[in-house]
C-alpha cells in the first residue's frame, strides 16, 4: 500500500511542476505575443531615430529617441553609482564581518529594501526633492533607481560571494595577503561571472521602471542636455501614450513596450553570454 501511495504522491508532484512550468511559459508567450503582434508593426525608422514633435500624442509624425536615450542615461548611471555601493558592501559582509551579527542585519536590511514598491522610492525621492528645492530632472532620477536597484544588485552579488569557498580565502591569508588584496584580487575574480549578471539584471530593472521615476526624473520630449534637466524614458513613454485615445497613437505606445522589450531581452541574453565566457576562462 505504502509503495502505491509514494507512486501517487510523486506523479501528482511531478503533474504539478509541469503545470506551473507550462503556466510561466504560457503567460510570457501571451505577453510577447500582444506585444509582437500589437507593437512590431508600428516600429518603423522615424520612431528609433527621432524626438516626438508638435502633435505626437495627437498622432502626429516623430519618434520616441528621446525616451531611448533617457533610459539608457538614466539606468547606466543609476547601475554605475548602485555598483560602487554595492562592491563594498557585499565584500565588507563577506570577507570583513562574515557570520557576524551586522552582516545578517544587512542581508535583511537589503532584503526589505527589495520588496519596498517601487512607487514608495519614487514618493520618498520627490519629498527629498522638494525638501532641497530640486525639480524633476535626470539626476533626480538617476539617485532614486540607484537605490531602487541596489538592494537587488547587493543581494544578487552576495548571493555570489557566499559560494566562494573559505579555503580559498584561509589560502590567501596563509600566503601573507590583506583582507583587501585578498577581496578584490581573489573574492571578486572568483565571483566575476555571477557579479556581471546581478549588475546587468538590476540595469534591466532599473530601465523598466516607470513608478520610481513619475516624479523624479519627470519626462521631456527632448533629449537631456544636462543632469538637471528633466528626462523622458521609455515605460513613461508607453504609460503616457496609452493613455490618449488615439489608436495610432496606442500602437506606438505597444511599438515601444516591443522596443523596451528587446531591449531587456539582449540585457539577458548578453547576461548569459558574459556569465558563460567568464566560467571559461
């Protein structure tokens, strides 16, 4: 009986695994599907190379350049300054204070952090604003995504070092290194692969996100000449261009979900490339 009883508790585990599997790829073939089918036809050259002009949302001629160009600003540099954050946090947790209370203390701290909405960075960036006197702009922007994807970045890389094994490090001591050479020749060598993809998916998070930059780096149809002028990215493109009832004008709000969309897909794909050359050499 007990043999049977293990027969079918497996097949219904095994049954439920591939219904979930077959759910997720199931909704991403939906999503890209509406977006293929809803956005491709629109992209055409005027779109990728030029700013909207008079009349865009009205259904006019132009492009959405500028919401281009502002993301990837934007999120180069939010990932750049998360980056310097997060290198030495996760190395200072790993190889300074592992195990120690402070160190478990921060993994939750950034574990907060990542399931704060994106909307509640977006209203404590504006309050910092208007506290300073600043307006909407691309550095504004840039400091809220920064700190929006610095929890993922942080984790993701810790995640990472904590498989770098202690006699590895116990190694380098024996052989007369710091803590610092230590960290940075052998930790962050060890740990390159795994840190390139936590620093391109929080880069992919940060060019996706429209709540945490509404009122923070605000939106532009020109291209930012400056990090205090206001910038236009590419989900606010699409969030303002679905709202106007313009059905020409929503397919180009679909046109640039499909160009945002690649966009993140080659930040994957170049994700798993990297990750695949490092575990070479």
């Amino acid at each position: 009986m007990r043999p049977i009883m293990k027969k079918i508790e497996e097949g219904f585990f095994k049954a439920l695994m591939l219904a979930c599997t077959a759910a997720v790829f199931v909704c991403l073939a939906l999503i890209l599907g509406t977006i293929i089918v809803k956005g491709a036809g629109s992209v055409n050259l005027d779109m990728l190379t030029k700013t909207p002009r008079g009349g865009y949302y009205l259904g006019k001629g132009g492009g959405v350049l500028n919401a281009i160009v502002g993301s990837f600003m934007l999120s180069i540099a939010a990932t750049a300054a998360a980056l310097a954050m997060s290198l030495p946090l996760v190395l200072y947790i790993n190889v300074y204070s592992k195990h120690s209370r402070l160190a478990s203390f921060v993994r939750m701290s950034l574990d907060i952090l990542w399931g704060v909405p994106s909307i509640v960075y977006g209203a404590f960036g504006f309050t910092v604003m208007m506290l300073f006197g600043m307006k909407t702009s691309l550095l504004g922007g840039i400091a809220v995504v920064s700190i929006l994807i610095l929890p993922i970045m942080a984790r993701g890389m810790d995640a990472v070092v904590a498989l770098v094994p202690d006699e590895l490090l116990d190694a380098s001591y024996s052989l007369g290194a710091t803590r610092f050479e230590t960290a940075f020749k052998v930790v962050v060598r060890q740990a390159l692969p795994g840190m390139v993809s936590a620093a391109l998916i929080a880069f992919g998070r940060g060019i996706g996100d429209a709540a945490s930059v509404i009122f923070t780096a605000g939106f532009s149809d020109r291209i930012p000449a400056s990090l205090f002028e206001p910038a236009a990215t590419l989900p606010l493109a699409i969030f303002y261009q679905l709202g106007t009832p313009f059905p020409e004008v929503q397919n180009r709000a679909y046109a640039s979900a499909f160009i945002l969309t690649l966009l993140i897909l080659s930040v994957s794909i170049t994700a798993r490339i990297l990750t695949y050359k490092f575990k070479k050499t």
